[in-house]
C-alpha cells in the first residue's frame, strides 16, 4: 500500500505517513486507533494490543518471515543513530547547553535559483529528538526536508535531505548569543531545482513563527499546518530591505564598481541573526 494511498484512506497528510514509516514520529492515540483500524480491514484479528508486540511477534501476525522483517526495519533504525562524524561530542555538549534557544517554528526567505529574482518561503520546525541532537524539518510546495541542525563555535551547520530523493542540502547559520533566537542569517548549499541540477550557493535567513508547546502530538499537527502554507513571498514578508539582502551584487565586477563583494559571504558585519534576552529587555 503506498504512503499517499494510506495518508487519504486515514485522511492525514502524505508528509506525516512519511515521519511514521521513518521513525521520527510515532501516530497520535487518533490515528493510531483509526490506522489500527484500516489494517484489521486487511488483516482481520488485529487489534491495538499488536502494536505492543516485537518485530518478531508483529511478522508472524503478518505471515512475513522475521528475518526478512529485520532487514527491513534496519532503514528507519538509522534515525537514531546519530552521525558518524568526528566531533559529535562537542556538538552534543553545544546542544545540550543551547538546544532551547533555536527549538521553535521557523519561516525560511530565500531567493529562488530556477526562478531568479523571485521570493520564497519554506517552513517547519526545529526540536530536540529522542538521540539528543537537533531535529531540522523543512518544505513547502510538495518538498519536505528533514536532518539535522548542528551548533558549533557559534555557528549552526545544517544538514538535511529531501524525504522524496534523499538528496542532501547544507546550510550554515551565524548563531546568537542571546537566550532565545529570533532570526538566524545564512547560506544555503543545494543541487539547484532546475533540469542541470547546477550546485548553487545562495542566501538565506530564517524568521521564528512560534515556540513549541512541549507536546509532540500538538506541535507536529503545528508544523504539518505550515508546511500546507503558500510558499510565495509578498511584500510584506519580504519587504525591500530584506530583498536586498538576498539578491546581492557579488564578484570582480561589483568590487570594481564598489558595489558588492567578491564573494557570496555571510559576514557578522551585516548578519542579520538576532535573538532576546531570557526576560525579553535585551535584543541583539
């Protein structure tokens, strides 16, 4: 049964089938009653109580043999395994300390590649998951992006892949120092969408929308909204300033002219991160 077949049958976004199968969501006590449900339709006898079963247990139910059902499960088991990569003692200790100033939903401005001089929006959520590293979901239009979002010597490396392709984009972030963040300034690393697929950097700043509410159940419902909104950018979301931010004049030409930079740089001299103070007296 494919993923948009049983997101209409439960009447629940395609994007939200894809966090089960993955592992990084579990359904809400709703759906799993109404998921339980559709399965029994097609597998009579099951109950709620098959859930609690090991995988063992659950592939007898299903007639799979359990060895086959191992291999399998080992795909989603990578969730939560964290990244291979040196230096995620640091990064976990980083995390462990800031994780609260970057959790909350976010909207991304950036310029648009295949469509150059226009606008748009991306947005989704940051959280803390169940492995202790930063949770980085976000899409719009059809696309979602999941990975993971990193904190290091001040700066926010990100690193995430479309759920569809599983094709990777990097993006690093100057942090703040303040309590809670409230827009983060950056740049983005990514396979352009066009036919050539062109390898483009461009800039991007992230604006919060909201802060979680601590319930899972609630601030994925939060999210699944947002990725539902139109990811066309107006000029009330992206006022000039802004526009002149992301569309710059870089290379030989601009230095020559006194116009821009040589190259396409996200400098603490004219970032635009931002955060508040713990009490909300201190901006900056």
């Amino acid at each position: 049964m494919s993923r948009g077949r049983l997101a209409a049958d439960l009447g629940v976004d395609k994007s939200l089938v894809g966090r089960w199968a993955s592992g990084a969501v579990t359904p809400s006590a709703h759906n799993l009653e109404n998921l339980t449900r559709l399965v029994a339709s097609r597998r009579p006898g099951f109950t709620m109580l098959d859930w609690d079963r090991d995988l063992e247990g659950l592939a007898t139910v299903f007639g799979v043999e359990p060895t086959t059902a191992a291999a399998l499960a080992l795909p989603s088991t990578s969730v939560y395994d964290g990244l291979p990569l040196p230096g995620m003692d640091l990064v976990r200790m980083m995390t462990a300390r800031r994780a609260a100033t970057y959790e909350g939903f976010w909207r991304s401005i950036r310029p648009s590649i295949a469509m150059p001089g226009e606008i748009f929006h991306d947005y989704g959520m940051i959280r803390r998951g169940p492995d202790g590293l930063l949770k980085f979901k976000m899409g719009g239009s059809g696309l979602l992006f999941e990975g993971w979002l990193l904190p290091v010597e001040g700066q926010l490396f990100a690193i995430l892949f479309d759920t569809v392709g599983q094709t990777p984009i990097f993006l690093i972030f100057n942090g703040v120092a303040l309590h809670k963040a409230m827009q983060l300034d950056g740049l983005i690393l990514a396979a352009a969408l066009n036919a050539a697929r062109t390898p483009s950097a461009y800039p991007v700043v992230l604006e919060r929308l909201g802060d979680l509410t601590g319930d899972e159940e609630i601030d994925d419902e939060r999210c699944a909204e947002l990725l539902r909104l139109d990811t066309v950018a107006t000029e009330e979301t992206a006022p000039p300033a802004m526009r002149q931010h992301l569309i710059r004049d870089i290379g030989p030409g601009a230095v020559a002219a006194g116009t821009g930079e040589l190259f396409l740089l996200s400098s603490w001299a004219n970032s635009l991160s931002k955060g508040l103070s713990s009490g909300g007296h201190l901006k900056g």
